[in-house]
C-alpha cells in the first residue's frame, strides 16, 4: 500500500555508471527538507508507554550524519544511511538506551529470475559484533544491489477498509503514524526496468515498526519473484553461549515479530511463518564455538511466493510489524503486543454476546433468537452440526434463511453462520495435491480442498453469495486456509507447488478484508487478525468438554489465564456445552438449565468476568424463570463494566483449585481503572487481605476499592504501588473488586 504523501516527497537523484547506478547527486538538499529530531531532556525520567500515553508523534526526521535520516518517535528510532546507498545503521529502544543493532544488512533480498539480489545495504564493516560510529563513513556500496533513487513521506492509509457496525473500542483507523518510502532500482540490464519500493511505518505511541515491500516490473516482459526476504536485521545477541545448544533454548533479542502471512495456529507464534531467527555467517568474532548464534532476523516466507509479475504489473508482500520490547517481563512483553493488535487491527475490539443455535430449523431457531433477545445477548449464529448449508444456492431455501435472518434482525440481533473447509474431501481433481506422493492427502488435516481449485474459487463465490443474499453478519469459518501446500500444477488458481502457499492464503485474506469492509464479523479458527478475522480461539482441548461439570470449570479459568498473555480478551473464544458434547454424559452436561444454576453460573462468572465471550451451544440459554434471571443477571452486569471487563488482563494467580485464584482488567485511560475477579474454587469460604498491584490502572498513590456493590474506600498505595483489600469469598463462589480513581 502506498503512503499517502501528505507531509514531504523527496526525490533524489541519480545517474547510471558502468559499475552500476551509484549516487551522482548530493542527498544532504533532501535531508535539509526534513525537520530536526525533538530534543531530548537526558536528566527528565521516561514516563511508562504502556501507563502513561506518549506526547511525541512519530516522524521522519534529520539525522546526526549529514547522510542519514531517522524513524522515531520518541520509544524507537529506526535510522537509515542514504549514501552510497539506502542501509539500516541504527536500531534504537530510546526508553531503555539500548542499541539493537550489530550490523549493516541489504533492506530487503529477492531472487529474479533465477538470480538473488540484495536491495539496498552496505558493504566493508570491519566486526559485525558492534557498528561504530566512524565506520559508517567507510563503508561501500554493492554494484550488484539494487540502488536507492529517491524516498517519500508520508501518513498510514488503511490497508483495508472497517465498516464499524457493532461496540468497538473508540480506536482511530488507520493506524496514526509516519510512512517513509524508499526507492530502488535494479543494477543491470536485465533487472534496470524493475523498481522495488520498501515501505516502512511507525505509529505514534506505540515501539511498533511496520515494513512491506512492493515489487514493480517496468520492462516488456513477465518476471518470476521466487524467493523474497523483507527485513534482514543483524540484532545484538541476547546472550553469549560458547558451547554447543540446541536451537529451541537460545534466548532470542527483544523484537516479537507480527505478520499478516501468519496461519495455522491460533497464537502468534505458532501461526507465525515468516520469521526466522538464524545464525550469521559474517558474525565472525561471536563467541559460540560453532558461531550460531541466533542474532540475525529474516521475515521471509517458507516456500515462494514465486510470483509471476506481469509487464506493468507490481506485487506486495506480506506485512510484518516489529515490537520493540523493552523488558524481559512477560506480563509487559505480552501487553505490548495487545495493545499492537488493538492498534493495527482495530476490529478484534468488537465482543458481541454470541449463542450457539444448535438447530437450524425455523421454529427451533426463531425460539432461540427470542431467547437471545430477551437476556441481551447480542447474536445468534447457526452452529457446526445445525443443518444449515452455506453452499446451497437454491433460491428457495436462500428465502428461507434470510427469512428466519430477518425475524433475528427485528428482535435487534446480529446473526451469524458456520461453513466448514478443511478436514473434507472433495475428489482427486480439487482436493491438496501432497508434493511426497503426487496424490491427494498429507495436508494438515489429512485430507482437504485446495482454494486455488476450480471447486475452491466457486466456493468462495458461494460464501460470499451467501453471506450477500441472506443478510448474514458473521462468518463463522472453519479451516482458514491453515498452511497447506499444494503440487497440482492444473488448478487455475496457482501455477504449481512454489505459488500455492501464498495464492492460497492470498484468498483467504481477500475474503476475510471482504467481510470487514461489509462489516461482517469473522470467527476464525486461526490468526487471520491482521487480514480481517476478529476472533479465533482462546486455547482449549475440545474433549475437556465432556468433562465432568467442575472441571470444565476449572479447565475453562485456566485456558483464559493462559489464552490472553498474548490476546486481549476479546480475541478469543471459549466454549460452553449446554448440551452433551462429545460424551461425558450427565456428569457434563448442563441441560437441563434449572437442575445446574450453580454450574451455569460458574461458566458465565469465568468468561463474562475475564471479558471472553463463549460458545454457548444448545437449544436454549434459559428453561425456567430462575435461569433466565441468572442469565440476565450476568449479561446486565457485563454490560454495565464492558469497558473495563473488555481491558488488557494482568496476571496475577493461575487457577489450580487449591487457593483462591484472580486477575486483574487494567485501563489507565478509564474513570474505573481497575476491575478485579476473585474465585474461591475452595469447599469453604476464605477471608484475606488481597495484595493488588494496581501498576498498570495508572494509579500512583491511593485508590477507592469496593467490593461488588459495597460501599468504596480509599486504600494507600505502597511504593510498589500494591494496595491490601480484605475480602471474604464464598465458598465455590467468586467476588470482583470495582477500582476507580481517588
């Protein structure tokens, strides 16, 4: 995506030598059209980014060489040599001090044709260990690379359109921050007419660098991009080890890396692809024996993309975003990436109350919508197993849905629907081609359809047919194209193996960006966040639920404790079986309601109080009088904290069954800063004075405390900012903590 270039375009200029292109004018006119970088007070304490928000805006800005430029923003400063050629000399973490960086890498690799080249970079560092000051004036530029010709500034445009149709949180889209784009040229003949634009963003108040790159074909024929590597950084180890280690033990420097080309998990480091922590063969004085260590950065994709780039033609890469952390804490290591997902993707903001339909048929669905209104739940969505069928096209029975679509809409639901794509088989002609044996299977579900077949294009016709010709508000979708590649070379929708991955996932992230720009909420089983998915799961064993009752429940604490180190709450889903699932018989099984108050209760106090939403699966979410109200009682209670409820989690004790177990919602930006779930897994109630770290709320000295709908009293911060609350919770009960400002 282009920059908007609304504040600057700089262009300079180059000529053409026999040695390749090498700059012929003076860039320090460019640099001079920049403004000077904020001053900075050496002496004035940082405040916290994650309490405190940032005043200083993001910006491009001079450097201290008269040759170089800087990306800051008062948390990170990325800075880039622009002669004798466009190279990275400085990564900065300016709340620590820390310098990041070790090395000068090309900004980018490809392979044309059968030809890799490096894109940018510089040549002669004399020790990869450290990059002193001096030595940027001496290195050189690679006549082989390709050759920078010019940058613009600019701000973030929105990389997909958000139709905000439901309660988000109040977040600006796009993303607010600086753009700054650097220009390449090719170094020969061949690659002379190709142009390859890096493209890099900071956003203000947050130590997050976005890069993608787009590769532009200006000559008279197609060109073949088979391998691209976006960002080569040589990072300063996070440890020195002399001796042999295996690869998974190593500790790795402070950058988490996010990427839209993730899939396959429904965390961001299972689904991640496309980063690569590796050894650097250039890092010659590293202290490891067998110098391995892991000190060297490349976002690349596993196989391809092997794109065929047409005269005139241009490709995007996939996107990654560089999280700066500045600590070794989990806790704020995982809030930084919250609050990234927040800011990049903004829809997996929206939370909306969700029942499960377990029948599709008119009266049974009608009678559940009613069910659904009544208690404020916010959608209904036809479960997996329900009947319905989101690939019939036939006119009558697309009347028929839309019909029961329009009864939900006027009780003022949203409704949503369920459409399997892995784990099937279609036929030899369109399913996963396994590049081992030539022969359907070997995907990562056994067997599966491939998108990029005849039957996978129509299919994604048929969804968005569907979701279109019904009023639909949810894609409820299972099997997100999860990583599968594919050998046929007949499917019109990839050439062969190479492509497959990506053209595969390209669709994917098309339907998805379809959906958010109609406004349509996606359930995903997997990390399609930063392409348009909302949801996926928390993190759970979907046999736990034929556990008996207390174990789901205690089962469930544990998966959201553990699910929202890395995800806000409302980014994943958890599961409530009002009927048998998967066996277990009575024992599991929460129908009938009115016999198991106590049980549902629990179900809804775990996720409603974390903030999670859950599947609540079953015919009915009420059979009595006495269920309803306690059902109506929890969704009006979270309705009344959604803000804070909806909030980053900070950890504090892991369910176990053994002790009280709690967490604590922390907004420094809301009146009430502070919400604390307590619960007593325990047969017998226990009293304590709790000790509340109420850091991250923003509070410094006091705070006002109350329990549940008690009266509110002034606690004294301690120097760690700790407050000490007596509270007494009932025996397998639970009990919150309301803090507000003083």
């Amino acid at each position: 995506m282009r920059c908007d270039p609304t504040l600057l375009t700089v262009l300079l200029m180059f000529q053409t030598v026999p040695a390749g292109p090498a700059l012929g004018g003076d860039p320090i006119g460019a640099r001079e059209e920049l403004p000077a970088a904020p001053a900075r007070e050496s002496s004035q304490p940082v405040p916290d980014w994650l309490v405190t928000p940032p005043k200083q805006k993001a910006g491009v800005f001079k450097g201290t060489n008269q040759n170089e430029i800087t990306l800051e923003n008062g948390l990170v400063r990325r800075t880039f040599r622009l002669k004798p050629n466009g190279a990275t000399v400085g990564l900065d973490d300016l709340r620590t001090g820390a310098s990041l960086l070790r090395a000068v890498k090309p900004e980018a690799l490809l392979s044309l044709d059968g030809k890799t080249y490096s894109v940018g970079g510089l040549r002669g560092q004399r020790d990869h260990a450290f990059l002193l000051p001096g030595w940027a004036d001496a290195l050189t530029n690679d006549p082989a690379a390709f050759a920078l010709t010019g940058l613009e500034v600019g701000r973030p445009r929105a990389p997909a359109e958000w139709k905000r149709k439901r309660h988000a949180a109040p977040l600006p889209w796009p993303t607010p921050g600086v753009t700054l784009d650097l220009h390449y040229q090719g170094p020969d003949e061949a690659t002379r007419p190709i142009t390859v634009s890096i493209h890099y963003e900071l956003y203000d108040g947050l130590p997050v660098l976005g890069k993608w790159v787009r590769v532009q074909n200006g000559g008279a024929k197609p060109v073949t991009l088979e391998t691209l590597t976006t960002e080569l950084l040589a990072c300063v180890e996070a440890e020195s080890a002399v001796d042999a280690r295996e690869t998974n033990r190593w500790r790795l420097p402070p950058i988490s890396v996010m990427s839209d080309y993730s899939f396959g998990g429904m965390d961001p480091v299972t689904s991640s692809r496309v980063t690569q922590w590796q050894a650097d063969p250039e890092y010659l004085t590293q202290v490891h024996y067998e110098r391995r260590t892991p000190a060297l950065l490349a976002c690349r994709t596993p196989i391809g993309p092997e794109a065929l780039i047409a005269p005139a033609a241009s490709f995007e890469s996939f996107r990654t975003y560089l999280v700066i952390q500045d600590s070794d804490s989990r806790e704020r290591q995982g809030l930084a990436l919250r609050r990234a997902q927040r800011a990049l993707a903004p829809w997996l903001t929206e939370n909306p109350l969700m029942m499960h339909a377990r029948n599709a048929q008119r009266a049974a669905f009608r009678t559940a919508a009613d069910q659904c209104a009544e208690v404020g739940f916010e959608m209904i969505i036809y479960t997996f197993g329900s009947g319905l069928d989101m690939e019939n096209e036939s006119p009558d029975y697309l009347a028929q849905v839309k019909a029961d679509v329009d009864y939900a809409h006027a009780k003022g639901l949203e409704v949503g629907a369920y459409s399997l794509f892995s784990s099937r088989r279609i036929d030899d002609d369109n399913d996963v081609i396994s590049p081992k044996t030539g022969k359907p299977g070997g995907a990562v579900f056994g067997n599966a359809p491939c998108l990029g077949s005849r039957w996978g294009t129509d299919y994604l016709r048929r969804i968005r047919h569907f979701l279109e010709a019904t009023g639909l508000d949810l894609l409820e979708h299972d099997g997100p194209y999860p990583g599968d590649v594919c050998a046929s070379t007949v499917h019109p929708g990839h050439r062969g193996l190479n492509d497959s991955q990506w053209t595969q996932w390209k669709l994917s992230a098309e339907l998805y960006g379809w959906c958010r720009a109609r406004g349509l909420y996606v359930n995903a089983p997997d990390y399609y966040f930063f392409t348009g998915s909302s949801k996926t799961g928390m993190g759970y064993r979907e046999d736990n639920w034929s556990l008996p009752r207390a174990l789901q429940v205690l089962h469930g604490r544990q998966n959201i404790f553990d699910g929202t180190w890395e995800k806000t709450p409302t980014m994943g889903w958890m599961f409530v079986p009002l009927t048998e699932y998967q066996g277990g018989g009575a024992a599991a099984t929460l129908e009938p309601l009115r016999d198991h108050l106590a049980d549902y209760e629990a179900h809804l106090a775990n996720n409603l109080g974390a903030g999670v939403q859950a599947c609540y699966r079953g015919p009915r979410l009420y059979d009595s009088d006495a269920t309803k109200a306690l059902v109506v009682k929890w969704v009006s209670w979270f309705k009344e904290y959604r803000e804070i409820l909806e909030s980053d989690i900070i950890h504090l004790r892991r369910a176990d069954g053994r002790d009280l177990d709690y967490f604590l919602h922390a907004n420094p930006a809301l009146k009430r800063c502070g919400l604390a779930m307590v619960f007593n897994p325990l047969d017998h109630p226990v009293q304590r004075d709790l000790l509340l770290p109420l850091y991250y709320t923003g509070l410094s000295d006091a705070a006002r405390i109350r329990q549940e709908n008690g009266p509110s009293r002034r606690y004294t911060l301690d120097r760690e900012r700790v407050a000490k609350v007596p509270l007494e919770v009932p025996a397998h009960g639970r009990t919150w903590l309301v803090i507000e400002r003083p």
